[in-house]
C-alpha cells in the first residue's frame, strides 16, 4: 500500500495550482479583435466584368464544332439535332 500513498502524495504536489476566483467587478474588460477588411476566409476573389456572354458551342453533321449561330453549320451539313 506504500507505493499508492507515494503517487498520491507526487499526484497532488504535482497538481497545478488554481488561481482565486476575481469579483465581476475587479475582472478586466473585453477587449474587441482587430477587424480586417477581408472576409474571414481571405481575399474576395476578382469578378469578371458583366458583359455579353460567349456564343454556344454548335456540332454540326460532319462532327465539326464551331462557336456562333446555326449559319456557322451551313457548309457542314447543318446543325446536329
């Protein structure tokens, strides 16, 4: 039963100590965090300017893809369906 009494007493000597408990009105006052002007998550990432959008993507019969209107497809058999 020694060794027990022995690591009890290394146990409780070992135990840190806990500060005494302040009155609210001697606490300190929160102070705020630094706010940055970016988000949380890093840097807003740069927009695209809003513009006209790119033309679809046609395939034509022959297999042939092309950026435009269905005139694009007229010397390739016409648009694929």
């Amino acid at each position: 039963m020694e060794p027990f009494s022995l690591l009890a007493a290394l146990a409780l000597l070992a135990a840190p100590t806990h500060p005494q408990s302040v009155p609210p009105t001697q606490r300190p006052e929160d102070v705020p965090a630094h706010t940055s002007p970016y988000s949380t998550f890093g840097q807003p990432h740069a927009r695209r300017p809003a513009g006209k959008r790119p033309s679809a993507r046609l395939r034509c019969n022959d297999g042939t893809v092309h950026k435009g209107t269905a005139k694009v497809c007229e010397g390739h058999g016409g648009v694929k369906r």
